[in-house]
C-alpha cells in the first residue's frame, strides 16, 4: 500500500508540474519520478564538477595567473549551463549560483542534440523541452517530452562522441592535455569486430534491470547507473561520497594485470615486473595525466629484513619527490614542458607532453600493424638474495606536489591533502615467496 501511494504521489507531482525549461533545468525537479537515478548522479563527479575544491583552487589560479585570460576553459565543462546561460565568464562566482548551474546536470546531459567537435565540450543542446536517452520507446509522461537518440545508446559507437568530447581537453596552444576520447578511438574498442566494440557508456555506466521513471506504467528495462565511477573521488562532505570510492576501487581492481618473475644471478636476484591494461578502453591513466600519479611498488625482503625496494612512499610524500631519490621508480603520467622546453605545471602554458601510459588494445594480433602492445616490463636488480618479494600498483588521482602548489599560492586549503585518496589496485598486488618454488607470480 505504501509503495502505491508513493507512486501515486510522484505521478501526481509529475502532471502537476507539467515541468517548463526552467523548472527542467534544476536536478531536483528529476528526483521525484527519477530517485535511483538522481540519487546515483547525486554523488558523481558530474554533479561534483563544480564544488570540487582542486578544480575551484585551479581554476582560481588560472585566472589570476592569465590575467583573466583563461576565460571560461576551465568552467565550460565544469559548470557548462552556467557559460550557456551567461551565469558566469570566468566560474569565479560558482559559489553564488543555483543548483541548476552546479555540475554538469541532468538537463545538459539529457538536452544534447548534437555534436559539433572532438574536444573542449562541443555539445549543442536543444530548447525543445525534449529530454533524450538511449529507450527506443520511451513511455509518454506529463512532465516531459522524451525521445530516442543515438548519442545516448550506449550500445552505438555515435555515444562515445557525447562522452569523449567532454573528455579531451586542448589548451590554446594546441597542447592535447587530456587524450581520453583520442586514446580510445585508437582502440580496437572503436574500431574493432562488432563483438570487440565498447563505448565510455557500457564501462561506466553497468546496466541491471529496474524501471527508467518510478511511475505506474513504465515496464522493467535494462536501466544505467549515473554513478559513473573512474578515478576522481570527492574530497568534501558530499552524497554517496563512501559508495562512490567503493565503485572506484572496484573498478580500478580490475583495470591492471601484473605478474612478477624472479631469476638468480650471481651476487642477488633479477627481478621482472610485468604490467598489463587489461580493462580500461584507453590510456592508463588518463584523463588530467599531469596530475596523476601511478607507480610500482617492489619490495624485496629476506626474513624480515627489506635487502631492496623501490616505489616506496614515504607518509605525506609526493611521487615527484620519491622520482629524485628512487633511480628504479617505474611511474606512469604526463609531464607539461613550456615554451623554452622546461618543466611546468600550469596547464595553460603547457606547449608539449610527454608521458608514459599504458595503452588500451588496439588489436588482438600482434602483425597487425596498428597492433601496440598494453604491456610493459621492468627489469630490477635485486642485489641480495631475498625469501620474499612484493609489488602491486598505486594510484594517486591528484599528486600532492600538485596540491602542494595549489596550497602555496593560497588558492587551496591545506586540510584536502590529507584527505586526497591513494588507491591500490588489486589485481596487481603480487607476492613471491621463494619457498613456493615457483619462478613466477602469477603462474
């Protein structure tokens, strides 16, 4: 009974409202005829994009370091109906505006009518009332129209371009900063046997049967999850802050595979780490690569005594200071170098990138000639003998010489970098036990 009355209400609430543009454009206006839904975008990085203190704090210091020039780069895709809309130039006054402004938001997602570029958010939305998505007969309800499309089919390779677009970022130079969308369409998951192919949506958006609107009427589907979990996670007092570090961590236990094999020399032990990108459908990492770290951590003991280790992170250390004391540090990311080639770190001088990622597949054939392997090794040389061995992969979604910088120039509050994660990916954590017998981990 009580499950009848709520549907009741919320069907009664959605003809009621007859929802306007306006009224369609505030997130909360889907919550009653779409619960799991909002609540699952509630806690995404999508609804998070705005109130993120590192992207506010870069942000911050981007436009005072351009003199204003940096413009709305940052805030087109972190806030894109407030740029749409005139809300905002510059994204300093996020905090002043409503909640249909925060994020990227249901209506902006839902509202895509087409594409017009490769980078830098080139979605072009409708001023129809007409929310789109991937049903190919969507139920007729009051509170608004709805209407297949392609672009949201997560099934179709059109839809990667809604994702992707958002998700390669170029500066003002011409400077790739963010390749996720370009990493992928070099995959065999764009390009590949129709039975190989998958799109941003069908990795990070699982499916499971539920009802797309909580109204009578509306028949069982297979329904998305709008957590959209990848690396970033919120670092303030947020929704679903716990249940969206848990789907990171699922999902990153399961992104990389590694393997470590051990051989005797004279005097020691020759050591090969092997790592795979096994799952992710493009780089890893990817995304803001200048920001992130992941790294190898190999720890050789004998008896309880460490004889080697490398990757080793000191409590509260940054990976770049581990770099300058750690010779055999095996790390992936991206380094930005400026006009006259030297080091940078602000995204908006950057004139060149170099970097080391592990790339997604580009083919099952190893003579095809688009073929690239998504492995790499690394070769280190114990010099003792050791009992045991250790390794696994670690990944940091912002460095902490990065928020360190942050910080320093007063745009960043000190309190985030305790409270920035570092994650430990599964399906890499290896130990080699010389008592086994055996010369590899995995065998």
């Amino acid at each position: 009974m009580r499950r009848a009355l709520g549907l009741w209400v919320c069907l009664a609430a959605c003809a009621e409202r007859g929802l306007d543009a306006e009224a369609l454009k505030d997130p909360a206006s889907c919550q009653s005829c779409h619960p799991t839904q909002y609540q699952q975008w509630s806690g995404s990085m999508h609804a998070y994009a705005a109130a993120d203190p590192v992207f506010v704090a870069w942000n911050k210091r981007g436009q005072r370091e351009t003199s204003g020039a940096l413009g709305d780069f940052c805030v087109r895709c972190h806030a894109p109906l407030a740029v749409l809309e005139g809300a905002t130039t510059d994204g300093l006054n996020l905090g002043e505006l409503p909640a249909k402004y925060q994020g990227i938001t249901c209506y902006f997602c839902h509202s895509v009518q087409r594409v017009d570029g490769t980078h830098n958010n080139p979605l072009v939305l409708a001023d129809d009332r007409v929310l789109r998505g991937g049903i190919a007969d969507p139920v007729e309800v009051d509170a608004h129209p709805a209407r297949y499309d392609p672009l949201f089919d997560r099934n179709r390779l059109e839809s990667a371009s809604l994702c992707g677009s958002c998700h390669d970022i170029v500066n003002g130079h011409g400077t790739k900063l963010e390749r996720t969308y370009l990493e992928w369409q070099s995959t065999l998951y764009a390009r590949g046997e129709p039975h190989q192919r998958q799109t941003c949506g069908q990795c990070h958006m699982p499916s499971s049967e539920g009802v797309a609107a909580d109204v009578p009427g509306v028949p069982l589907r297979r329904i998305h999850d709008h957590s959209v979990p990848a690396v970033d996670t919120a670092l303030i007092d947020f929704p679903e802050r716990e249940a969206q570090r848990l789907q990171i961590q699922r999902l990153l236990d399961t992104t990389l595979y590694a393997s470590l094999c051990v051989l005797p020399v004279a005097g020691g032990m020759q050591v090969t780490v092997q790592v795979e990108n096994f799952a992710a459908g493009h780089g890893f990492p990817s995304g803001a690569t200048q920001d992130r770290r992941a790294w190898v951590e190999i720890v050789a003991y004998l008896g309880a005594g460490v004889v080697y280790d490398s990757g080793v992170i000191r409590e509260g250390e940054a990976v770049s200071e581990l770099i300058e004391r750690d010779p055999d540090l095996w790390w992936f990311g991206d380094r930005l170098f400026g006009e006259n080639d030297e080091l940078v770190h602000d995204f908006w001088d950057a004139r060149r990138v170099e970097g080391l990622a592990l790339p997604g597949p580009t083919s099952n054939d190893p003579f095809d000639p688009s073929y690239v392997p998504t492995h790499l090794q690394r070769v280190y040389e114990v010099p003792e003998f050791a009992s045991r061995i250790t390794a696994r992969v670690q990944l940091r979604p912002v460095d902490h010489d990065v928020l360190d910088m942050l910080i320093d120039g007063g745009d960043l509050d000190p309190s985030f970098r305790a409270l920035m994660p570092t994650f430990e990916l599964g399906a890499t954590v290896l130990e080699w036990r010389a008592e086994d017998g055996r010369a590899c981990v995995p065998l």
